[in-house]
C-alpha cells in the first residue's frame, strides 16, 4: 500500500506541518545571517531586469568641499509596471538606507570630506524587478586649490578696483579701442597695490557697441615677470554688453557651477581711473563683472595637477573664430580659418603644430561611420566628456544662451585632459537670451555656416537624450525657478545697486554715451525673474509631452 495512503489525512498534514516548519526555520536562519552580516533589517529580494530602466543624476557632480548634490532618478522606469520603491546610496557604503520613493526618487545630501564617492540608485518596481546605475560625485578639498577664490571672487561685497595711468596712456587707448593698447599702470585691487601692470581693452563685439563702459584685462606680470595678485596673472573686468541688469553672466556662471560644469568664479567689482599727470580725483567708471580666466591654474585646480600639459583650445569670434567640430579631413589646412589662422586655435602648447587631438574628436564625432548606436557612444565617450556637454548643453538651452554651440560654434573651451585622455567641456561668455519658449530638443534658428554635429548627433541617440532630459529636469527643480532666481537676482541687484548710482554714476547709464536708461537697471531683475516664470512653465509642459514625465516642484 502507498505510505501516503495508509498514513491518511492527518499523516499528511504532519509531514506539511513538518516541512512548513523546517522551511520557517531555515528562512529565519537566513534572516538572521542577513541581519549578523549587516547589523540591518535585509534588504528585499530583487531581481534584475533588462525590462527595467534605472537612472542616476546628480547636479552638481563635483567640486569643493562642503558639497551640497541634489540627486534625481528622472527617467528610471519599468515595462509593464510601475516602481514601488526608489533607493539611494548616498554616503557610497554599499547600502542602500536612503528610501526617496516618497519624493519621486529625489534626494540630497552634503559631502564633507573630498573624495571621489560611488552613489548608487535601485529601482524596483511592483513585480520585484530591479535596476541599478551608479554615478561618481567628486569633492576637492578647498586648501588644495592654488587660488583662494572664496576671497578674491567673494560674492557678498562689491570689491574696489583703481587704476593709475598716464594721460597720454588713456588717449592711445581711446584714440582707436580696437587696437587695445596696453598702458603701464600700477592698479590698487581691494586694498593691495600691484606696481607696473598692463591695462588694456578687451573683446570684441563688447568692445565695439559698449559705449564708453568698455571691458578691461589687467595683466598682473606684463612688465613684471612674475607678479600676480593672489596667485591670478589675469584680471578680467566684463562690462555686461547688453544686459541692463547687469546679473545675467554672474547668474549664468553660478548655474554652470550647479550643474557640474567646470566654471569660472564671477563676483562684482567697482572700476576707479585715476590720471596720473593731472590733480583730478580719480573716475568713477561702472560696476564690472570680475570674472576667473581659463588658464593653467584652472585647468590645474579643477583636474590636477597632472592635467597642465593638455592642449586648450578656445572657440571664439574675438581670437580664432568658432568651432563647430565638423570633420573636415586629416589636415588642420583644411579646416575654417579666421584672419588667416586656424579657427581651432590653440590657447597653449601653440609652438606644437599638432592638431591631432581635435582633428581625432572630429572624425570620431563626425567623420566615421557606425554599425549600431552602442558602438558611437563607444567611440564618443573615448574622446570626450559627453556628460559635461549634456550638462553645458542643459544650461545654455534653459537660458536661451544663442551666441553658444550649437547655434553659432562659440564661447567655449575644449581641454584635452592627459589623465582622462579625452576632451573637457569648459563654458566660456555666458549670457540668457530672451525667447521662454525656445525648444530644448531641437535647434531654434542656428547660424553656423555648416552644421552642429555634436548637437545633431549625440540628441539622436536614446540614452543621451533621456540624460540630457534628466539635466533639464534637475535644473528646472534645483536651481533655474522663479523662487530661486528671485532670490539671487534680487539680492545681488540689492548689493550692486549703492554703487551704480555713486559718483558720476556707472557710465552704463549715466554721462555722454549710455548704452541702457537708468530705469531699465532698477526694474531689470524683476523681469529676469518673469523670464524664469515663463521659461519653467514652458519647459516643464515640454518635459511632460516628450517625455511623459512631469518634472518635480523645484526645491530653491
């Protein structure tokens, strides 16, 4: 007779009664090894799915200690469900404690200590499927910089700048301005007196349709060799060429900042002219825009110090002319050239006529041919920082930036960093323009000769596109919002706004060639503000229809 038959009923319900028990026993042995091994309750168990889509962001991705990073996982999805649960490691120990499901999978956090830190996202949605991705934010330690740039570009006084020269100095120079004549003048800088620097004019359409506020360099070691002033050879004075506002290239610049770029430090100076040779008081000449040079020391002080010896390259009307990183063949001859020099100038190494680097970037980006979409982010990403231009690309689309790539080939720098062996984004002359509703994810009236393929291709391709979304999310919830930037507009137009009336007033609005009427600067950041109202609601109806995802509320 079958031994189940003869044992009935009940025998069969002790033998289930028994596995029932063994089978607890052992999963609450499993449940305390777990718990021994990690001192924590055990995570669930998951199981990784191609069906399930996670994505990591962070803004910004690196910089100085302390580091506030505000986290997103915008575009993490699933196939067929939905996500019950968004995780985040935070504080890279390879746990996830951080549950942000509540908060649409955002987070933030405030990294102390520099380091390179591993921050992992997992999502897992109601079938028990997951994804993981992970992103690395970067924290430098403030005394390892060379330039103490929380003094020189303080942001919370307005620093005084005069310059001592001679008449016959000051008339060369106006005499013709686009000759940038450079006087020897010794030059007071908050309170430290630098003998025997080089003042001159600067740039080119900022130079030509300013009026008399022109923008100005001090050369700290022009005839000096040597001389700096708190570790900067350069001193760069923008005068705000078409901004009323006067905020809008500081602005700019600290949201490049936020967004993970590596940007120049901007803070406000008042400009002072003193004549030698006559008994006059010194000039009163406007509030400038003091902002940070690419130079070695910023290349250094952003990528290390192993970095120096990469090729800078600058697109820029003023010098070579822009670059719109068209492959037109092995030869540098047979790229565009501006007053007879290549566009692609370089600003170093220019004694090695070697454009090799470039001209690589060039024919990987638009020069080759591909079997697949996997196979040119392969080859892109060995040559470039595809996520810097995302990020830049981010920035300069929300803020109608059109004298930028893609529209004009412009204001940029490419850095080929020897440590990373590929080339950094860096932005360069920022400004906003003025269309709320200029569409992020295609080109609204460009005017390169030719084409943008760098624009053009990396938006073709899903994933880029998704990140690139991710950015313009981050920015809209974390930084570009009415909230926020009537807080700074509003604040620095309050600091600034003593010294544009002082004196004679800021030649901007004041004396025999104003560029803007004084009303324009005293209601101008009010419609900065109305700009960022329109702009975000325009966007985030975009973001919501492309994608089918509505952006989270902003934070700031």
């Amino acid at each position: 007779m079958d031994q189940r038959a003869a044992e009935g009923p009940a025998g069969g319900f002790r033998r289930f009664e028994l596995a029932s028990i063994l089978l607890f026993t052992l999963a609450a042995v499993a449940v305390l090894v777990a718990y021994s091994a990690s001192s924590r309750v055990p995570q669930p168990v998951v199981v990784e799915s191609d069906q399930v889509f996670a994505q990591a962001s962070a803004m910004p991705d690196q910089g100085w200690a302390p580091l506030s990073v505000l986290f997103s996982a915008y575009g993490s999805h699933a196939e067929g469900a939905p996500l019950a649960r968004i995780e985040w490691d935070l504080d890279a120990n390879g746990e996830y404690d951080y549950d942000a499901t509540n908060q649409g999978g955002y987070a933030a956090y405030v990294y102390s200590k520099p380091g390179n830190y591993a921050i992992n996202l997992r999502v897992t949605d109601s079938l028990g499927r997951s994804a993981t991705d992970q992103i690395t934010v970067s924290v430098r330690l403030r005394a390892s910089s060379s330039v103490d740039y929380w003094t020189v570009f303080d942001d919370r006084r307005v620093g005084r700048i005069e310059v001592r020269l001679s008449q016959a100095d000051w008339d060369q120079m106006w005499a013709d301005p686009e000759s940038k004549h450079q006087a020897r003048a010794d030059a007071t800088i908050f309170g430290e007196t630098l003998r025997d620097v080089g003042f001159r004019m600067r740039g080119q359409f900022s130079l030509r349709e300013s009026g008399i506020k022109k923008p100005w360099k001090i050369d700290t070691d022009a005839y000096v060799d040597g001389q700096e002033f708190h570790n900067l050879r350069q001193l760069l004075l923008l005068n705000a060429i078409g901004d009323p506002t006067l905020l809008k290239e500081k602005l700019a610049y600290e949201m490049m900042a936020f967004a993970g770029l590596p940007a120049s430090h901007v803070a406000f100076v008042e400009l002072w002219i003193d004549i030698a040779d006559d008994s006059g008081a010194a000039l009163y000449w406007g509030i400038y825009a003091l902002a940070e040079r690419v130079d070695l020391k910023f290349l250094a002080n952003r990528f290390g110090q192993a970095s120096k010896g990469g090729n800078l390259y600058k697109a820029s009307h003023a010098q070579r002319g822009p670059m719109d990183l068209v492959y037109y063949g092995e030869q540098i001859e047979d790229y565009p050239t501006q007053d007879g020099k290549v566009a692609y100038g370089k600003m170093n190494n220019e004694e090695e006529a070697d454009y090799s680097d470039i001209i690589a970037l060039c024919r990987v980006l638009d020069g080759t041919d591909y079997a697949s979409e996997d196979e040119f982010r392969r080859a892109l990403e060995s040559v470039l920082n595809v996520d810097d231009f995302l990020r830049y690309l981010a920035v300069s689309v929300i803020l109608d930036n059109w004298d930028s790539y893609p529209y004009t080939g412009n204001n940029y720098y490419l850095f080929n960093n020897p440590v990373s062996n590929r080339f950094e984004w860096i932005p360069w002359d920022l400004t906003w323009g003025e269309n709320a509703q200029a569409p992020p994810f295609q080109r609204s009236g460009p005017t390169l000769a030719q084409r943008a393929p760098l624009y053009d291709r990396v938006l073709q391709v899903k994933q880029y596109r998704s990140q690139y979304a991710a950015y313009l999310d981050l920015l809209l919830r974390g930084w570009f919002n009415p909230r926020n930037i009537a807080d700074l507009a509003g604040r620095y137009h309050r600091l600034i706004a003593p010294y544009v009336t002082q004196s004679t007033g800021d030649k901007a609005f004041f004396g025999d060639q104003p560029m803007y009427p004084f009303p324009a600067f005293q209601d101008g950041w009010r419609r900065l503000v109305d700009f960022a109202t329109q702009r975000t609601g325009y966007l985030r109806s975009v973001l919501a229809v492309t994608t089918g995802m509505t952006p989270a509320p902003e934070t700031r």
